[in-house]
C-alpha cells in the first residue's frame, strides 16, 4: 500500500474487500491525507463511518482531514465536539496509516 501512495495507483488498492472509495486530501505544506472509506450507516444526526487513512506526516488527523484537537483515549485519540454529537476516534495501525472511526 505505501508504494502505491507513492506511485499514486490505487487500482490495487481498490482490490483490497471492503474499500468503497477513496479520496485524497491536501493538508497545509504538502502533506497528504488519502482516506479509505470503508464503511457507514445511518442518518445524520446518527451516522457512523469507518476506514482508515494514510497520512504523510504521520500525525493523527480529524476524518477527512478536518483538523481536531484530539485527547489520548485507549490504544488510540478520541476527539468530541463541545455540546454537539459529532465525535471521531483514530488509532495507529503502522508507520503513517490510522484506523478510524466518525459520528456525526
């Protein structure tokens, strides 16, 4: 997966079961945030989504690259919205990619 980030072909990547889609991101000073939707239900006010994500600068970041102030929770970062229901929780899962996990 890290040489087709760097090549920029997914096509193998789309082969991997389960991933539905996949969008790049542009973050400050040329990093890049590739996300890997993988899963979701529900209607706002109560939808969860799923996948994982790729980042250049190895740091935790916000679903779809909207940037959170996120909180140590468990093995991962949990960040929630101050009196709202939006939440997203990350963990690391190697060098650079992140599992998720967004409510809305």
């Amino acid at each position: 997966m890290n040489e087709c980030i760097e090549n920029k072909t997914y096509d193998k990547i789309y082969k991997i079961r389960g991933i539905k889609q996949i969008t790049p991101y542009s973050l400050s000073e040329n990093k890049l945030y590739m996300d890997f939707f993988c899963n979701g239900f529900g209607i706002v006010p109560s939808s969860i989504y799923y996948g994982f994500y790729y980042v250049s600068n190895d740091e935790p970041t916000g679903f779809q690259a909207v940037p959170v102030k996120f909180e140590p929770d468990g093995d991962g970062w949990k960040w929630r919205e101050l009196n709202g229901d939006n939440w997203n929780y990350t963990e690391k899962i190697a060098d650079h990619w992140y599992y998720y996990e967004a409510g809305f």
